[in-house]
C-alpha cells in the first residue's frame, strides 16, 4: 500500500533515510542540504531511527566518519552539498577505492565563488571521476525512489561502489510535491538486512582497509574498480526492475521519453527533464517529432545505449547544468559526443549550457532549443555549437 | 499554464507566505489533487520583499521552473503594491487578493488596472485580534480558497491542525482557525 505524501525533496530524501534506517549517519549543515539533515535529526530524537548520528566539525569529517563505520561493516549515509562536497574530495574518492556502499544524498549547488546557493550541477559533476555512481533526480518522487534503490545497488557484491543520489538544490529539495512512499514494513523489506562482505570487525575474516598500495599492486585495484563499475548497470536495472514490480515506477539506466521516432531530440539531467517532458507534450500535439532522452545514471554512463537511443534522431540539443572549463562544452555534451564516435553518426550536436548558479529554465527556454534545433537537420554540426540559454552577453 | 492553477504570492520576509505557499499545497493533496509549492529563496532578511509559489493540478506536475503567468496573485503586504509588479504576468481575468484595510477601488487605482478581479482583506487585523500576532499567512489562505473555490474550508482548516499540532500552545492552533474561518466569511470584491 503507497501512502501519498506532499513533501519538499529534503523531506522526501530524510524518509526514505528514516526508513532505511542506517546504522551510522555523520552529517555537517549546508545549504541546501540542512533540511535533509534537519529532518533526519527529528526522526533521531525522536527515536524514529536507531542510527547513531555523529555530528561532526566538517564535511571532510563527515565523509570520513561515514567512511571508517563503513569499513566497521555498518550501513552508513551522509549527505552533503556543493562546498561541502568540495571539502570531502579526499574521502570521496577513498570510499570509492575501498568499495564500500555508501549513499550520499547530494543536494546540487552551485560551487563558489561567487558564493552563490542555488542549483547547478558543477559539484556532482566534478566528482564524476571519483568512483562514485551517480543517480540524477528529476523530482522529490525519484529522490525518494533513488534513495531506496542505492542501498541494493551499493551493497550489490558484484558492485560494492558508493552511490551519490542527486537532486537539484531548491527546485526539488525546497519545492512541496506530491509523492506516493512506501509503508515501513515494506521498506525495510525491500532494503534488507545489511551483511557487510568485508568487516574491519569481523575478527574470523580479518582485512585490511587503505593500506600502502604502491607500484606492486594499485593499478590492480583501480582495475577491480572499474570492474565494479563495470558490473553496475546490469545491477542498476535489475533494481529499478524489482522496484517497478513493488511500486509500479520500474527505472532504468536512461529514460526516453517519446524519442522512438522523435527528429529532434534533447538530453538533459534533473528537475529540467521535467520541465522538457511538458515542453514536449505540447510540441507533439503541434505535431512536431521531438523527444527527451533523460540520463537517470551518469556514471555508469552508458555509451552504447546512448548511441542506439539517439540513432534515429536529425538534430540533438545537450543540455548541461555546468562549465568544464577549457574543455570543448559541459560534461554531459563531451559524454554524449564520445557515445556517438564510431556510431555512424554525422548528427548535428548543440551543446546548451544553462541555469548556472540557480538560473531559472523556462519552457520558453526549451521550446526555444527545439526551435534552434528545427533548422539543423541535414547540415553538420554548426560553428556555435556550445551556446547558453538566458544569459545576458 | 494549461490544466495547471498557477498562484504567485507576494510577501516581506516574516510574514509567512513560504508557509502559506506550501500549505495551500499541502492542503490540495490532501484533496486528492496534484501540487507544488516553492518559495523563491534570495538573501532572506526580515521585511525584504519575497515571492512564493503553488501549482495545483488534476494531473501529476512535472514542471520545475518558476512561475510566469499565475492566475492569482496574493498579497500579504500592501506595502508592496507600489513597490513590485504585483500583477505582472497575470491574465486580464486574472485575480489579485490584497491583504489591507484599503478598499478594492481603492488598490485597483493604485494598481492602475481596469480588469483583473481584486478582492481584499484585513488579513492582519484579523490576525492580531485572533492568533495575537501580525502574522497574515493563514487569514489569506481562508480568504483565498473563499474567492477561488479551490479547496473545502475544513481541507485547509485540517492541513493547519497539522502544521500547529507539534510545538504550539492549543490556543495558537485554535487562533489560526477562527482567523481563518473570520477571513473566509469576510473577503470582499470591489
């Protein structure tokens, strides 16, 4: 049985962490994150959750509180954003390297400076890097169902990576909506009691966590790292599979929305994906052939599935909530070129970079994308193909 | 927006309209409708002019973006009708409810509309002599529902019994609901 809720993104997030109940959560505030945070402490002291939580002096601490109870073999979250995430770079990474299934909420923001406390996605794509698998939330619904779904693919044996839930600060973590939960007894079914493969306290099988890995045998282990990854997406899907057969909300890798036969076609990551399916049923009903491919799981990204998703498509807009400076356009616009190399693929690509730093997208906005997008069809890839959307110049 | 009521309310920072904003959310899912609500967060300071937002729909909401062309526009502060765009974006029927003791000609000219539907109410004043505080979110919200026929008085009444049910005095609670009801019965047209 679903009980509907009306809660903001934080909310949704700090439920689903009540329900899954971990054993450790250490946590340090920041904006947008301390809602999140804010709510979990509630269900603490009100003796919801059984989690120890650990208030710590930094983010930095909090990633390595979350890492070494981790390594204990307990179930341990943290969530954080933007600087916040900056300031744990050095942990990031290591929970990654010691494969240990955290979940991070991941509140985006963007990184200063200027200081700024608004949405974009120059934090989490930062780390993409990192080890980390990265689920993007297009709304509170899918923060909560990302959420239960990280705990089985992070603790998964073939995979055993932390996995970073994201959503975009404000726009979902401070926006009310309307989502259907699951009942406790459910959740808890579904998240199953945690037996950690490896345990620093587990005295019959002892282990080593983190320790001097020099020529002899690192690149061995960043190799099983990528063999983890690379284990990820079966996992990913059979998960959002099972999920679907409980809700009746199955999730995938990537998600197309009307892009079958779609000439046109954009790509985006969180809260925009929503805002561009509206754009799109109404462009349909104007008879326009256009589409969504919405990308749930940037790491693992998966090139071939993003190839064939766009195989059919006359003009494709990439949508990127962040500058890679230097670099030939944002992140996802370098992913999504990278996909299509070798592919057969001459498809004029237009990377649009927007919503920096809190920015508002518009349905105008992305009526205008398709609209610059008609015009391509037949020709290469134009000269200003990375352009910006409602920026003053 | 098609299939979608779109509210837009304008505030200073203390007088509850992210409150109200989502409440009135709150409420309409409780009804059985879809709904948002968001405030537009800045620098936050007390008495800074702030706007907060609802949507509310038959159909699931997937928009993320602000809100452009609200049909209603509540006011918690008549201060701002000089000082914003208060109707900026709404259509010619479109409805505008001042929080004031000014008459609805009286801000139409202030405005300096001819259409639009402008409804007020003392909301503050009813606030004081009911809850004791200048807190004008929930009087608005009765007067609101009044005039648009949005939601049940006992749909808001219940989602406010929730809200105040932890960490407040049973008289703060009771306060917000003869405000609200006070509004309800009080609201006026030009």
């Amino acid at each position: 049985m679903a009980r509907r809720l009306t809660l903001t993104g934080n909310d949704a997030g700090a439920e689903a962490m009540r329900q899954i109940d971990p054993d450790v959560v250490a946590a340090f505030p920041i904006t947008p994150q301390t809602e999140l945070m804010h709510k979990f402490a509630e269900h603490v002291a009100d003796g919801d959750v059984k989690a120890e939580f650990v208030l710590v002096e930094s983010e930095h601490s909090a990633m390595s509180a979350t890492v070494g109870a981790a390594a204990a073999g307990a179930r341990a979250m943290t969530a954080t954003s933007a600087n916040g995430l900056a300031l744990m770079w050095e942990i990031v990474y290591i929970a990654a390297s010691y494969r240990l299934p955290i979940v991070m909420p991941v509140i985006n923001r963007a990184l200063s400076g200027p200081i700024n406390i608004h949405c974009d996605h120059s934090d989490t794509m930062g780390c993409r890097d990192s080890g980390w698998i990265q689920l993007y939330s297009e709304g509170a619904q899918e923060v909560y169902d990302n959420l239960l779904q990280a705990v089985r693919i992070a603790e998964d044996p073939d995979v055993l990576l932390p996995v970073m839930v994201t959503f975009d600060g404000f726009i979902i973590s401070h926006t009310a909506e309307v989502l259907d939960a699951l009942e406790d007894a459910e959740a808890r079914k579904w998240v199953g009691e945690y037996l950690p493969k490896y345990s620093l306290l587990n005295t019959e099988d002892p282990v080593t966590f983190g320790p001097l890995d020099l020529q002899d045998y690192y690149f061995e282990h960043k190799r099983q790292q990528v063999e983890g990854m690379r284990a990820a997406p079966d996992v990913i899907r059979r998960v959002g599979r099972e999920y679907g057969e409980l809700t009746g909300r199955p999730y995938d890798l990537l998600e197309r929305y009307r892009t079958d036969d779609a000439d046109l076609v954009i790509i985006a990551l969180g809260s925009t994906c929503g805002t561009a399916k509206t754009v799109v049923d109404w462009m349909r009903d104007e008879g326009k052939k256009v589409g969504l491919l919405k990308i749930r799981a940037f790491r693992p990204f998966q090139e071939k599935e993003v190839a064939e998703s766009l195989k059919g498509a006359q003009a494709i807009g990439v949508l990127d909530r962040s500058i890679s400076f230097g670099a030939p356009g944002g992140p996802v616009h370098k992913e999504i070129r990278a996909a299509l190399y070798g592919a057969d693929c001459d498809t004029p690509i237009v990377n649009y970079i927007y919503g920096l730093g809190g920015r508002d997208i518009s349905t105008d906005h992305i009526r205008t994308v398709f609209e610059e997008l008609e015009k391509l069809p037949g020709s290469p890839t134009p000269e200003d193909n990375i352009r910006f959307i409602g920026l003053r110049e | 927006m098609a299939g979608i009521l779109e509210i837009r309310w304008h505030a200073r920072g203390g007088q509850g309209a992210k409150t109200a904003s989502l409440l009135l959310a709150q409420a309409a899912a409780m009804e059985g409708k879809y709904s948002q609500g968001f405030p537009e967060y800045g620098p936050e300071r007390m008495g800074a002019p702030m706007r907060g937002f609802t949507r509310i729909s038959e159909e699931p909401i997937r928009l993320h973006c602000a809100i452009y062309s609200p049909e209603i526009v509540v006011v918690l502060d008549d201060t701002l009708l000089s000082a914003v765009d208060i109707a900026g974006g709404t259509p010619d029927d479109g409805i505008i409810l001042v929080n004031t003791v000014k008459s609805a000609d009286d801000v139409r000219k202030e405005l300096d509309l001819k259409d639009r539907k402008i409804f007020v109410i003392d909301a503050t004043g009813i606030a004081i002599e009911e809850i004791g505080r200048p807190i004008p979110n929930s009087p608005m919200l009765g007067a609101l529902i009044k005039i648009t026929g949005l939601l049940s008085l006992d749909a808001v009444i219940n989602e406010i019994k929730k809200k105040f049910s932890h960490g407040f005095r049973p008289e703060v609670l009771e306060g917000n609901v003869r405000a609200i009801t006070r509004a309800y019965e009080e609201v006026k047209e030009a």
